[in-house]
C-alpha cells in the first residue's frame, strides 16, 4: 500500500501523480493549507496558482477539477489512518484490542509525520471533518463509485468491519457499524466545534480522548 512516502491512489484521481514531481507536491502541500483556511467553495484553482507562482493550466495537468484534488487528499488520508492501522495492529491477535487500537487511530492519526513533508496530516484531518463529506455527497457519486473513486474508504471500512465480525460472528450490521465509528470520528468533532447542541462532547482540550471513549462504549454495548 505504501511506497516509502506515497500512498497508490485510485489512477481515476488525477492526470499526473502529484507525489511523484516538485510541483505536484507544492500543490497538494499548498491546497491543504488553502482549503483549510477559506474552505472548499472558496478555494479555486486560479488562487492556488497565485499562491505557489505556477500557471493556472499546470494545475490542470494533475486533476481536472477541485472536487478530484479534493477526492485525491481525502483518499490519501484514508490511506494513511490505514497504514496505521496496519502498523499498529500487525502483532495483535485479539479482535477487540484490535478495534480498541483502530478507533485510537482513527481519531489520533493526525501526528505530522516527517516523511511526508508535503503533506500536514493534523491540517489535513480538519479537512476530512470539514469537508470530507462534500467528496461523495454529490450528484454523480454513483459513476465516480464505479470508477473506483471511494476505494480507499471502503477498504478502510472493510478491515474494520471484519474486525467487528471477528469479535461478534453473529452481529450482522458490522460494515454499518465500521462506516459510523469513521463518521462517528468526523461529526462528533464537527458538531463540538461548531453545533454543541447536537453532540455530549465537551468542546475543551479532551475532546478527542472524550470521543474515543464515546465510540469504544457504542462498540462494546452493540458487541457484547
């Protein structure tokens, strides 16, 4: 899955790999930094050359349009809360340390890792919350589907689903309950920082912490 710093995304993605030039990662290094100041809709393609002093029409040689650099950097982070679970559950065998250690990760993978200089994981994860929905929340979801543009999500979602399966073999909605412990991570935070009402997180330092709590006690209630 993983190639020293890059991840294999879904070739659908984008025209040019942008982890493979200077340039490339100049964009995705300054897009996330851009999309997580003035948000998707505001962000353009025509800003971003501004930004890195690069023509427009360089820009479209990696991705067609936003919404694809945006599908793009979601993806690569799915692929990187993967990794770490990969990582981190390699010499576990007990299905519920594993799940335990999975929802750590799912919502402490933001640490910035050094050998990806071009990508901030703890920026890019405010993005995933903010805006991660809008990538499959649109009209043509279902071409982009068979495309193969969400893969990295589903196949996160699968290894948790077969975690859960592993714990309780009976329990028969594990992949909805996989998809929820992800949007679960999402919108909690979400909703603290920004709709309170709608959440029982506290919108202080732990929150995170709060929240893992939260989703390990839904998964031991609904497991058990």
């Amino acid at each position: 899955m993983i190639v020293g710093i890059k991840f294999k995304l879904n070739e659908s993605l984008y025209l040019k790999d942008p982890q493979e030039t200077k340039l490339g990662k100049k964009i995705l290094h300054t897009s996330i930094l851009m999309i997580d100041k003035i948000g998707i809709e505001s962000f353009t393609f025509k800003k971003l050359a501004l930004e890195i002093g690069s023509a427009e029409k360089s820009i479209y040689r990696y991705f067609d349009n936003k919404h694809n650099l945006l599908l793009f950097l979601t993806s690569w982070y799915w692929e990187w809360v993967h990794y770490l679970i990969d990582v981190n559950t390699k010499n576990i065998e007990e299905p519920k340390r594993k799940l335990e250690i999975i929802i750590d990760n799912i919502v402490h993978a933001t640490s910035e890792n050094p050998l990806t200089e071009y990508i901030n994981e703890n920026i890019l994860h405010r993005i995933v919350i903010n805006e991660g929905s809008k990538a499959y929340h649109t009209f043509a979801v279902d071409e982009e589907n068979k495309e193969g543009r969400f893969s990295a999500y589903k196949s996160l979602v699968k290894i948790v689903a077969d975690v859960i399966t592993e714990i309780n073999p009976k329990f028969i909605y594990s992949s909805s309950l996989a998809s929820n412990l992800f949007e679960m991570a999402n919108n909690q935070i979400y909703f603290a920082e920004h709709l309170p009402k709608l959440t029982s997180l506290c919108t202080g330092k732990n929150k995170e912490d709060e929240l893992i709590e939260m989703m390990k006690f839904f998964s031991n209630k609904l497991l058990s």
